[in-house]
C-alpha cells in the first residue's frame, strides 16, 4: 500500500498551526528552485533555516553556482543560510560499486541518506525542533526512500522529522513558476556525475 505523506505532511502542519507556535526547523536544499516552493509552503509554519550540503554535485562549476542562486533567493527572502562542506569523496564513497545503478535506485537511496544524515546531526547539535529536506519536490526523487530514510533518524530521539511530498498539489509547478519569478537558474539534470552523464547521452 502506498503511503500518503502529502496528507501526512499536511496533517502534520494543520496540528502545528493549532498549537499557534512556530517549531524550528533545519531544511536541507538541493537547490534554489526547489527550494523557493518547499519554503513557500512551510513559512507559515516554522521558523526557517536552510542547510546547503550537496557533496554530490558534478562538477565543481555547478555546486558553485547553485550555492550562489540558493544565497541569493535566501537573501530576497531573508532566511539563514547554513553551508556544508563539498567534499565530493563522501559521494563517491557511497556510490562506489553503484555506478550504473538507475535513477531513484540504490546509489540514489544512499545520497539521500548521506544528506539527511548530515541535516540530522546538525539540528540535533544546533537544538532545531525539526528536520526536513527540499528532495520531495523533485519528480526524479523517491519520496518513499526520503521519507524512511528520515524517519528512521527520527527514531534516535533527538529532532523530529517532517514527512513530505512537496511536489503534491502544484508544489512541483509553484516551484517552476517561482524560479522564473526570482529569475533563478534551473538545472537540467538531477547533480551527481550519474546523472550528468544521462543527460549527455540522451
């Protein structure tokens, strides 16, 4: 059976607006345009910090010019920015032997979870209520593997975990709307060198 985390995702914030308090929350971000609707959606929710931690992308180049269009959009908006390090090694070590595994496979599972894990570890030295990410929002993205991947993190006890799927209900479109609003850079291929190489091959 296949589980909903839009309606758990959307329960879950209806129970936060009840309350009438604004929990904190570290989001972790691929990018600026996907990153543009997720924060669209939560503002009213939560009080915002976003984590830029991306050792996937491919090349060099490209991190940078992500990161820049991410700071940028923060900037406009006025949310904090936290930046991880880009160590590409952490990739490539957890996609060693799955070189030519498919999009949203395992090589992918263990990006996602490289990623979360990091987010994880630092809302829970930083004291966040919440952890989340932007991968949701992208229709290349297993939500299913995203979403066990943090709850299981959740289960250490320390920061909650916000499911999603922030692509429902037009999130996938608002974001595409919203990168042509802030005039951002939309990328055409997922990051890592895997997927760059698809996109070259096509």
């Amino acid at each position: 059976m296949k589980i909903n985390y839009r309606k758990i995702q959307n329960d879950k914030l209806n129970s936060i607006k009840e309350r009438g308090i604004k929990p904190s929350i570290l989001l972790h971000s691929c990018c600026g345009p996907c990153s543009s609707s997720v924060i669209d959606q939560l503002k009213y929710y939560f009080d915002i910090t976003v984590y830029y931690f991306n050792p996937n992308i491919h090349p060099e180049e490209e991190y940078l010019h992500r990161k820049e269009e991410q700071k940028r959009l923060l900037s406009i908006l006025n949310i904090p920015l936290i930046e991880g390090d880009y160590n590409t090694e952490e990739f490539f070590n957890i996609a060693k032997g799955l070189e030519d595994e498919p999009q949203k496979g395992q090589r992918c599972y263990n990006c996602y979870n490289l990623r979360l894990t990091s987010t994880y570890n630092l809302a829970k030295d930083k004291g966040f209520d919440y952890f989340c990410t932007t991968l949701t929002v992208s229709p290349n993205v297993n939500e299913q593997m995203v979403n066990e991947i943090g709850i299981a993190l959740e289960k250490q006890g320390d920061v909650k975990f916000l499911q999603s799927d922030f692509k429902k209900e037009d999130g996938y479109l608002n974001s595409v709307k919203l990168a042509k609003e802030y005039n951002l850079y939309r990328q055409d291929y997922c990051g890592c060198i895997y997927s760059f190489r698809n996109k070259e091959s096509e």
